[in-house]
C-alpha cells in the first residue's frame, strides 16, 4: 500500500513512499532497543546537547520545513512557521529543564535514608496526527529522548514527509542510529506493533477510534499508554465580558490551524444579555474571512487537510440540519478546486440533535445562548469530551470560580484554549487521558524508583 502527499490545495498527488515490510519494521525496532541500551547510561548534560541541536536545526530550516507542513495539510504558510518555532521552543525547554524535573526526590523516613530515581522505561511507540506535524511530535519525542528513552513514530499518513524530515533533523543532529526512528507505515498495523514486547509504552494523539484500539492493544499488553484524543470545547462570554476582543479571540479560537485543532472554540457559549451582539459581530467577522491558497500571505482560511475532511464535515453540517439545526453562515464547500470549506455557524443545536455530542473539526463553529452564567457551566460540561475551555469575564476572580466548575483538564480565562512548552497539555472524559508539556509531560513514561538505605542493624 502506497502512502501520499495529496496537496488539499489542489488535491494532487505531490509524492508517493511504499510502506515498510515487516522485515524492516522488526529491523527498526531492534535498532531503537539497541540504541536505548547505550542512550540510557548518558548523562543528561550529554542528551540536552542532541536537544538544542535539534531545536537550532528546526529553526535553521524553519522556511523550508513549514512549507512542507502547508504542502501536506494545507496549514496557512504563517501559522506553519509558527509551527516550527513552537516545536524548536518544546526541544529547548526540555533541553533546559529536563535535568531539574528528573532529579532524585528525597524522601524523609523514620530512620535511614531514601530517594525515588527517575529512570527511563525502554523504547516507546508515538502514533502522532496530521494537524500539527511537527509540534505534537516534539512534545511527544524531546522529553522521552531527555529521559533516556528511544523513540518510534508512527506520523499519520497524510504527512509521510514531514516524518521523514523530522527522522533527518535528529539524524543531523548527531542522534545515534535507532535513537528516533520514523516509520513509514498505515495506522492499521499500528495496533500489532504496539503488542510487540520490546515497545515499553505508546503515546497516541488522534480519534476516539484509533485511540480505543490502541489503548486496548496496550491494556492486553499490560503496558502503559497516554492519550489525547478529541475535544469540543466550550467558550463562555459572560454578560460583562469586552465584547469586541472576544470576538476577535472567538474567531481566533475557531479558525487556527484552518479550524482543525483538538482545542479550538467549537461551541460557542454566550449569555442572553450579550448573545444577539456577539453573535453579530461574531458573523460579520466570520463572513469577512479570506479564503485562499495557504502559500498566499492574504489568506486567513486555507483548506482543510484532505478531500475526505471536508466532505466528511459538510456532511455533519448537513446532517446537523436535518435534524433541526439552523445555518446562520456558510454551510457549503467554497466553489474551488481544494477541500476548502466556507466559514460556517450553526445556531440551534439541541440535545437532541445527534450532532451535538460530535466534534466539528474544522471552520464551523455552533452558538448556543443561555440565560445566565450557571447555565453556560451546565452547558459547557454537557459533552462527552473534556479537553480544554475558555471565560471571557472582565471580573478574573469569576473566571476563576467558572473555570473550576469546568470538566475539562485545561480552562483559560479570557484567552481560547492554547498551548506552550511550559503549559501542561491534556484532558479528560473521553478527550483522553495523561498529560505532555511542562514538568507533568516528563512524568509519563519514567520509572520512578524507591532506593531506600537503611542503617545495619540486627534485624532480631
């Protein structure tokens, strides 16, 4: 089976790679186990110097890589720069901080002495996402080779050369053979892989789907897995929010990344005092949207990252409509060759409606209004996701109090959910579960030993 870049700009095939035999998959994880043998008795002076030549690397070839990005998943060419600079900032974090977050703990008993050592686990499988190509790889793989373990990706395979200039970064960098590997492989083999007893942990960012059936290969495998999953994610604006910049966050929250990120602001939640003013002004901003080749720098709306997404999403649109849904904007592919979508709103979606408990992975945003702020909590946690969310309020302590009383592993107030090397990044429900980024993000796939020292003594 042959695995593609399809440019969704103009949904051509750009190159075409053959998956790896079975063989070559059994030869590349017996070179990364290889490679954890040695990488595990370095020192962390000596793994955060291969960090920072990674991260200068990134931001070296950062033109080229994030034209790469754009190329294979339709990223506005800006915003895939962006891309890059963020995954070099999560290299370099960990470069720098690795040290002090995996430092021996003292532990204080009744007699005697005792630590607990963080020591790394082995080689690890990465099943990663089209979305963000080169981030989510970085916070998977930077605090993981820190720690003293080896990495295999297994990148989605719509990007097949993003994961293969990722392998090359390391490998510039002076990064032992087998350290990272890349592996050109369909998501369906990944499963089996997982099983396989020289993969110690997985790590998996993408659909419900996929991360069911490789949490239950992990689970059988009595070895542990992280995962973030999907999110539908509330934006609250409360009566006394400034209405005008949240407006403008409201329509950075659902557009970033050509609104195909698992944080964006895909319910939008206002409150009856302000709801016909946001919801106006929403849609005049929303409408004003230029849609256009993402290479373009006057393009605020590239398309989505592959023909089946945008059918798929105009399909729940659709679907969304005829069973009672009302479309206020777009609703309708844009009349271009590309999967490109028109910047649509949907107002309401009731319970009821089966579209309601799904998440729009795309430019479509649902508005819903509210009586008062304790229904906007109530509505916000009435999803079977639980990722991130978002108060707008010019009162930070009520914020605060909201953001509390949201089932979500992120809140943000008065910003939508977003992400940053030293921002812990995960959820709950069924977003998933386990934490990357920050000091929680190194704390997954380590073992944390006990050494207790005890005095001798006669033990009678």
């Amino acid at each position: 089976m042959a695995i593609q870049t399809i440019n969704p700009t103009t949904n051509q095939v750009v190159q075409s790679f053959e998956e790896m035999t079975e063989p070559a998959i059994d030869a590349a994880v017996a070179q990364a186990a290889t490679a954890f043998e040695a990488w595990k008795t370095t020192t962390y002076p000596h793994r955060a110097k291969l960090l920072r030549r990674v991260a200068a690397q990134l931001r070296a070839q950062k033109p080229a890589l994030a034209r790469l990005v754009t190329l294979e998943m339709g990223k506005l060419l800006a915003q895939a720069e962006g891309e890059i600079e963020l995954s070099a900032n999560i290299v370099d974090y960990y470069a720098e901080h690795g040290a002090a977050f995996l430092a021996d703990q003292p532990l204080h008993p009744d007699h005697g002495t005792a630590l607990v050592r963080h020591s790394p686990v082995g080689v690890l499988l990465g099943v990663e996402p089209w979305n963000f190509p080169f981030y989510q790889v970085a916070r998977f793989a930077a605090p993981n080779l820190m720690i003293g373990n080896a990495v295999l990706v297994k990148h989605a395979s719509s990007v097949p050369q993003c994961g293969i200039a990722i392998e090359r970064l390391l490998r510039e960098a002076g990064a032992p053979a087998g350290l990272y590997t890349n592996l050109l492989i369909s998501g369906r083999r990944a499963d089996a892989l997982v099983t396989d007893l020289r993969i110690k942990g997985v790590s998996l960012t993408g659909s419900e789907a996929a991360g069911a059936s490789v949490a239950a290969a992990a689970g059988q495998s009595l070895k542990k897995s992280v995962l973030e999953l999907g999110g539908s994610d509330a934006f609250i604006v409360l009566e006394d929010a400034d209405i005008d910049r949240t407006v403008d966050w409201a329509v950075v929250g659902r557009i970033n990344n050509n609104g195909e990120c698992c944080v964006a602001a895909k319910r939008l939640i206002a409150v009856e005092a302000v709801a016909d003013e946001f919801l106006r002004k929403f849609t005049a901003k929303m409408a004003a949207l230029r849609v256009g080749d993402p290479l373009d720098p006057a393009a605020e709306l590239g398309p989505l990252s592959s023909e089946a997404a945008a059918a798929g999403l105009v399909e729940q649109v659709q679907r969304a409509v005829h069973n009672g849904a009302t479309v206020v904007l777009g609703g309708q592919r844009v009349a271009r060759p590309g999967a490109f979508m028109a910047p649509t709103i949907l107002t309401d979606l009731t319970p009821a409606n089966p579209v309601f408990c799904e998440e729009l992975f795309g430019p479509v945003a649902a508005f819903f209004r509210v009586p008062d702020e304790a229904a906007a909590i109530a509505l916000a946690n009435d999803s079977p996701f639980g990722l991130g969310g978002s108060v707008f309020t010019r009162d930070v302590a009520r914020g605060q109090r909201v953001a509390d009383q949201l089932d979500t592993g992120m809140v943000f107030v008065n910003h939508p959910t977003w992400t940053q090397a030293d921002l812990p990044f995960g959820g709950t429900k069924r977003s998933g579960y386990g934490r990357e980024l920050a000091g929680l993000g190194i704390e997954e796939f380590v073992n944390k030993k006990l050494i207790r020292v005890s005095a001798l003594i006669d033990p009678f």
